[in-house]
C-alpha cells in the first residue's frame, strides 16, 4: 500500500484531487509547493495535512490577481501578480487582519474585485 496522504490534496469545494505545482516566490511559504483545483481555480499550500493558505483569483483590466486567506494567523491578503519578469511575482495591494468571510469559487471574483476597488 502505498501512503499518498501528504502528497496529494483534495478541493474544499468540488472534493476532486488537485494537482500539485511547484515551488514559487510566495511569502513565508516558498519550500510548500501549491495544489491547485482547475475546476474551481483555487490553490492550497499545506504543511503535512495542515492547510495554512487557500489562495483565490480574480481578474480586472488584464491584470490577475489574487486572495490569499491565511489560515494559521487568520489573515487576509491581496495581490497583483506580475503579467512579465521584469515585475516582482507578487505585490501586495491590501492586507486585512481577519479572513474574508464566506469567499468561495462562485463569488471570489466579486469578492477580490470589491476589495481592491474600495480599499
Ligand atoms: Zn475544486
């Protein structure tokens, strides 16, 4: 038997198996590699079996962006990601000191995009 538990992970929302990535420049977390869902466009990084961020996406104008809920320190942050090499990966547009509440895939759009708007 072989023992898969911390190697693959299954979506909040759709309970389907995501696919693992690799490392990035995110933040605290660059020696945990993402677990993204393509049917819901969300990504998970996970220590063990822990999940310390669940990461959504949104788009505006072209630009991709994205909301990291951190879980540990219960947190919320907001960022644009870079559309070429010659920008930094990530940059940090907004910083909440609570976890969005109630974002899921259906609404994450809405969401993002209210936030970066208003803030
Ligand atoms: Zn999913």
């Amino acid at each position: 038997m072989t023992y898969h538990s911390n190697m693959n992970h299954i979506c909040s929302f759709c309970k389907l198996e995501c696919k693992k990535e690799p490392l990035d420049d995110y933040a605290d977390y660059q020696d945990l590699p993402w677990y993204a869902c393509d049917v819901c466009n969300v990504s998970y990084k996970k220590k063990l079996n822990i999940v310390e961020v669940t990461r959504f996406y949104a788009k505006l104008n072209d630009r991709r962006y994205c909301l990291n809920l951190i879980h540990k320190s219960q947190r919320t942050q907001i960022f644009r990601m870079a559309c070429n090499t010659d920008e930094p990966p990530y940059t940090l547009i907004l910083s909440l000191p609570y976890m969005v509440p109630n974002i899921n895939p259906t609404n994450c759009q809405d969401k993002i995009i209210t936030y970066i708007t208003f803030s």
